[in-house]
C-alpha cells in the first residue's frame, strides 16, 4: 500500500503546503502547525457527456421523507447495554454504524467502562461476536478484567453466566496497523468494535508516528469509513491531556456520530459519563458510574456521592440542584475564606471554572458589599464534577458569604438561581423538576429568584 501513496504536509494555520516536516511554517511563521496529509489526485476534468453518465449515477441522492421514514420504521433496535445510566447517554443504545468517541484523561477508566459494555452487550444478545482492538494493554492484561466483570455482573444481576460462552465471543486484535485492524475487521464482521486507543493506531501511508496530528485523522478517518461501510458500530477510545486539552480527539471531534466525556476525580470512584455531541440522540446528558475492582455500578440515587453528609449545615457548605442533561442531582458545594498573606490572595475552584468564581466575587463585592480582597478563597463541588449548569451560581454565592461570615445557612436549604452581572438573580431552566428532587430528598425550603431579586439579600 504505501509507495504508491504519497503524503504532504500541510499547515493547519494558513495552507502551505511543504515536502518534508518542518517546525516552523515558512509562509505564516506559525509553530508546530504542519500536518501530514495523504495528496490527493485531482478528478480529471469531465466533459459535459461524462458528467451526464456520472450524475445519472447519484439516483440515491434525492430521497422521499416517506422512504425515509418506512427504513426508520424497519431499522434494527439500537445495541443496548441495558444499563440504564449508560443506554441513556448514548440515547438509547448504539445505532448500527455509528462511532462514538470515548474521551477522557488516561487512567480514568474509559477502558474499564468499555469492558463492561462488551461484557453486558456479549451476555445480552446469546449469538453476538465483539472485536477489542488493544493498543495499550496486552491480552494477558485484558482477559482477567473481563472474568472479574462477568463474575460481578451475574453477580449484581443474580443470574448464571457461562464465561466461556462470553469470552469465546470476544476476539482481542493485538496490532496498531489500522489497514491490519480493518482487514481482520471485514473478515470476522463483529456485532460491536472497541478501538483503545485510536491514539496507538497508524497507516504506513503516512510517515508520522502513531499519536501525529496526521496519523490520528487518517487512521479514524478509515476506521469511520469501515464502520459506516458495514454497519459497525465502533468505538474509538481517546485520551485527553491533564489539562484538559483535547488536541487529540478534537480533530477527531467532527467526523466521529457521537463524543462522550468522561470524568471525575481520579483518586475516588465516582466517573461522570456525558454527551457532548450526538448524533442519533441528546447531548448534555449524564451517567453516573462508580468504579470498583469489579467493573463499574451504577449510581442510581445522587444524593449519596455529591453531598459530604457530615458537614451540611457548617459555615461554607451550600446546597443547589443541578440539572445535567434531563436528570437533576443535587450537590453540595463548598467554600473557605481565610486571610492571606500574599499581595495577590489565592483563588481555587474544583469542580467548576475558576473564572466562574472571580465572576462570582466579583459580583458579591460590588452588589452585597461583601469583600474577599485579602482572603485566600477555595472552592469545591462535590464529586469534583465539571457541573455547568448556571443554577449551581447562588449555591457558591451562599456557600461563599457563609464561609467569610462563619455563620451556617439556614438548615435544610437548596439554592437554584443563576447571579447576573449586576447582582441580580436570574430564573433557572425546568425549575420544577430541580424543586421536585429537592423535596423528594426532604428539602422543601428553596431559594430561588421568585424569592430573591439579588444577592444583596443573601
Ligand atoms: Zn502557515
């Protein structure tokens, strides 16, 4: 394959194209931009005789809304795991032909949340076959992780599995060749296709090294085309930077059907899985896993991994609801104030955007007179979950005013309002469905904008 197939590399910033690799672009002077890419032969120009023969070709590109609608009717149910806080994620289940993209930083436990889908997908459905393609872990590595998930999934579920059953369905592809994978792929026609990572896969029609920009477009860019030409769906687990950076997968953001997230707090058990794009189903919504030596469990009641329990009612501890895709989880946050000695006071924010809480103090200064000027402030959500949700704004509003008071909020209250720049607190979306879960938990005094205008009376 390669030799016939030739690569340019070309910069991502203004175009120019260059032979070779070069660290700086000489055209717009940009740094590490150039990207090998595959040169692609220009279409010969067509005369209007051939361009007739060839459009009369596209028949398939004007459809009915009615023929449309008939195949939805007739289309396979989606590949489901059955459960619920990972079906609801995807959607539903997996959609034939479709790639999602697994994201999160390495050692968070994308490739044990995938194990755990291969194994409930594998025991669901009696006649299926799944394809693990392991770049990063051995088989020896694999295969005892998938005895423990099968052992504690018939164990949750009460039921009898036969293990040999599942794991004699379950083949582990052990090169990082892509045009290899895709080979064995089309012979053994798997029901499902797990890729960890794509980050490990290569083409030798590029010479970059596994991990390239280049490589990383290229080698995903086949895998979507295999999966969309035999109705795989397909998995591509891709790791993301501590810092959040994404410049990985992000390239990849746009050609893959669906992006999941996941998250948490490495050192404790709770992980956080969301849609940031799909396709075939909501973005925005969340499962939520623990992770244990068996595989993962769902977290079926919030309230017990997002709120400390011991310290609600002290100074510096708030309540809110938070809504995540359709589901509200209530959260406790978190906040200390403290004198500092430094002429610039530390800020710390986990959990939510640092620039959140500079807003948030900013605001608190101006509106309710309240200053945090020589006071080092630290704040915490619970769970150390990337929350977005702006109703979460009058919770660290309280929790902070707490906090550099020492007087705790009154007993029993949640906090659901968004804060304004001016001060003012702002309605929150489906209200109703945060108030519900509040009470459902026992809370029944909520704070909200239809009691407070501002946080000067906070
Ligand atoms: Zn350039």
């Amino acid at each position: 394959m390669s030799g016939s197939v030739k690569s340019q590399f070309v910069c991502e910033n203004c175009g120019a194209v260059y032979p070779k690799w070069q660290g700086q672009c000489g055209q717009c002077k940009e740094w590490n931009t150039l990207v090998e890419t595959l040169v692609e032969k220009p279409k010969a120009s067509l005369n209007s005789r051939n361009r007739q023969v060839l459009y009369e070709n596209g028949a398939e590109l004007i459809v009915s809304a009615k023929s449309v609608a008939d195949k939805l009717e007739k289309q396979p149910p989606r590949l489901a795991t059955k459960l619920y806080e990972i079906d609801r994620v995807f959607g539903g289940g997996f959609v034939a032909g479709s790639v999602s993209l697994v994201g999160g930083q390495p050692g968070i436990g994308k490739s044990t949340i995938l194990t755990q889908l291969i194994v409930e997908i594998l025991i669901n459905n009696d006649n299926l076959e799944v394809i693990y393609v392991a770049g990063e872990e051995s088989p020896a590595q694999i295969v005892p992780r998938i005895q423990r998930i099968i052992k504690a999934s018939a164990k949750e579920k009460n039921i009898k599995v036969e293990s040999n059953n599942v794991l004699s369905r379950l083949q582990i592809v052990t090169t990082t060749d892509v045009d290899r994978v895709i080979y064995l792929v089309s012979q053994n026609r798997p029901a499902l296709l797990v890729i960890d990572s794509v980050q490990t896969m290569f083409t030798t029609d590029l010479t970059g090294i596994a991990g390239s920009v280049g490589q990383l477009r290229e080698s995903a860019g086949r895998l979507v085309a295999l999966a969309k030409r035999q109705n795989i769906p397909t998995f591509l687990v891709g790791h993301v930077t501590k810092e959040g950076d994404i410049a990985g997968p992000k390239v990849l953001e746009h050609i893959v059907d669906t992006v999941i997230e996941v998250s948490g707090d490495r050192t404790g058990e709770l992980r956080v899985i969301r849609s940031l794009k799909n396709r075939f189903g909501p973005t925005d919504e969340v499962g939520l896993l623990k992770l244990t030596s068996g595989g993962i469990e769902q977290v079926t009641n919030p309230a017990e991994v997002f709120i400390e329990g011991k310290t609600l009612g002290q100074p510096g501890s708030a309540l809110t609801v938070c809504l995540e895709g359709s589901r509200p989880i209530i959260v406790e946050v978190q906040a200390l104030a403290v004198s500092s000695p430094l002429s610039m006071p530390r800020r710390v924010a986990r959990g939510l955007p640092i620039s959140k809480l500079h807003l948030l103090l900013a605001v608190l200064q101006k509106y309710a007179r309240i200053s945090f000027e020589h006071q080092d402030v630290f704040v915490n959500v619970i769970g150390e979950v990337n929350f977005k949700d702006p109703a979460m704004d009058l919770a660290v509003a309280a929790a902070l005013i707490s906090a550099k008071k020492g007087k705790a909020p009154e007993e029993k209250v949640v906090y659901c309002g968004e804060i304004g720049l001016l001060g003012e607190v702002r309605q929150v979306r489906q209200l109703e469905k945060r108030v519900k879960e509040a009470k459902r938990l026992g809370y029944k005094n909520i704070v909200t904008s239809k009691s407070l205008n501002s946080v000067r009376q906070l």
